[in-house]
C-alpha cells in the first residue's frame, strides 16, 4: 500500500514529533509568506506525536498545534475527503481553539492570534481553481481594513496544484510537489529536495516512516477506518434516499385513493402492490 504523503497521520508525524520543530516551522513561514504576512522566529509543539498513545480511530482530529515566540497559535489540519460543511468544521475549529485560551472571567487581553491552516485533498472552493487561499476579518467595501488580526484561515487545496514537472517552484510550491508526489516521483523529488535541507529531512522522514512496520500499520488501520466510513455514509445516504422515495410513493398513492382512482391505475403509477395500497385505505 502506497503511503500517501498528504495522510494526517504521516503529516502529524511529520510536523508534530519532538525533534521536527524545524519543518514545522519552515511550512509555517512558507504559508504565510505567500500572502506576504510577517514570517515567524521560532514555534513550538503543543500536542507532539506520541506512538505508544496514538490513536487508531480515523474519527480523531489529527492536527498539528503549535505557538510561535509571541504567542500566536497554528493549526496545521489535514484532510483527505469532504464537502462545502469543511468552511463551517474550519471555522468552528478555529472558534474553538481561539476560545480556549481563557477561562470564565479572564481578560480577553489574554487571547493571542489563531492562524488555521488546512491542508484538502479534495474541492472546497467551487468559485476558483486557485490551490492558496486566505482569508480574513475585513471590511466590506475596504478590504485593507482589518478588524483584527486574530482571526487567519488558511486553505491549501492540493487538487488545485496541477505542476507536474518541477520547475520554477516557489517555495510553498515544493511543500505542495512534496504532499502530493512523494514516494511516486523519485527522480523529481531529487530535484526538490535539492540543495534544501528541509526538504530533504522532509523526504528521509518519508522513507522512514514507509519502512517502519508499526506506522504502517497504523496508517492502514486509519485509511481502512476512513474507507469503510465513507462506505457506511453512502450506503445510508442510499437508504435515506430509497426510504425517501418510498415515503412519496405512499404519499402520491394516498392522494390518489382520495381522488377515488382505481386501485389497479394507482398501483401501476407508483409501483405499490394492490395489498400496499389496500392498507392505506
């Protein structure tokens, strides 16, 4: 089984263990200063990768947290399937992380920016093509004025990346190449990692976590989990549209009892059988 490099699992273990603070902050920066935002000195870990408890239910949240030298929080999430509802999960998660930062009755001066990035391996934004998009509080009709400055989502849409060759790349461009071919383009991913150290940790940590047995099988257990719940939520979609139809059809065959239609007309027209529509008289 080919280890997808954009996995959560790969890339909590890539941001995420003790040791890696480098990476994690090398992506950071290069996200931000594609929108020309302040680049950060330093980060640090809030919920480092730990093996021995990790969990193998896909339904956890496998994000990377981290707070930089002044006090700013990241949230680095991954995600490999999902709908137009991931704006709302997005924007709930960074409500939630933004809250958390005081208790009942401490002073907001305490709150410090929340800056969400989330990594999709799947169409969120159905008005563009673009693979980078930022948002933020301003206002409607002067998009230089910023409310606050607390409040940064960031979508990376990796479907949206199209360069297949691996040239002219800017710097956030190399982290997308690397997401998406990893482990698929090896003689690119030599040109990649080139002459950057980052990027070159990046691809050994790649190959050390395809070759150590417990992470793979972790990584199967996860991408089985997601495949038989992605299973079980079209077969109930399927049965809440089946239960739907069938809803209707005894809805239409009511109406037409009413109408005093013949019982045989009104079996033909919604497919019931006569004793169906017997027991709705």
């Amino acid at each position: 089984m080919i280890v997808h490099a954009y996995s959560d699992i790969f890339v909590k273990y890539l941001f995420g263990s003790a040791g890696h603070e480098d990476l994690l902050l090398r992506f950071i920066n290069d996200v931000l200063g594609h929108s020309g935002s302040t680049r950060i000195a330093s980060v640090d870990i809030l919920n480092p990768f730990n093996l021995q408890t990790f969990p193998k239910d896909k339904l956890t949240i496998l994000d990377v947290k981290g707070k930089d030298n002044k006090g700013k929080i990241y949230n680095i999430e991954i995600q490999s399937s999902g709908d137009e509802t991931y704006k709302h999960r997005a924007l709930y998660y960074w409500a939630k992380l933004y809250s958390s930062q005081i208790k009942e009755g401490e002073h907001y001066t305490k709150l410090h920016p929340v800056i969400s990035i989330n990594l999709l391996h799947f169409h969120l934004i159905k008005e563009h093509n673009d693979y980078y998009s930022c948002f933020r509080l301003t206002k409607n009709d002067d998009h230089d004025l910023v409310l606050t400055n607390h409040l940064s989502i960031y979508f990376i849409e990796l479907l949206n990346f199209t360069k297949k060759i691996p040239k002219n790349l800017n710097s956030l461009e190399k982290w997308l190449y690397f997401f998406k071919y990893e482990g698929k383009e090896d003689e690119f991913m030599k040109v990649i990692i080139k002459d950057d150290e980052i990027l070159e940790k990046a691809d050994r940590l790649y190959k050390r976590f395809t070759q150590d047995e417990q992470l793979k099988d972790i990584y199967e257990s996860i991408v089985e989990g997601e495949r038989k719940y992605l299973t079980d939520l079209e077969l109930a979609e399927r049965k809440g549209i089946e239960q739907g139809i069938e809803k209707e059809r005894h809805e239409i065959a009511q109406l037409m009892l009413k109408q005093g239609l013949e019982i045989d007309l009104i079996s033909k027209t919604t497919q019931l059988t006569v004793e169906e529509i017997e027991q709705l008289k």
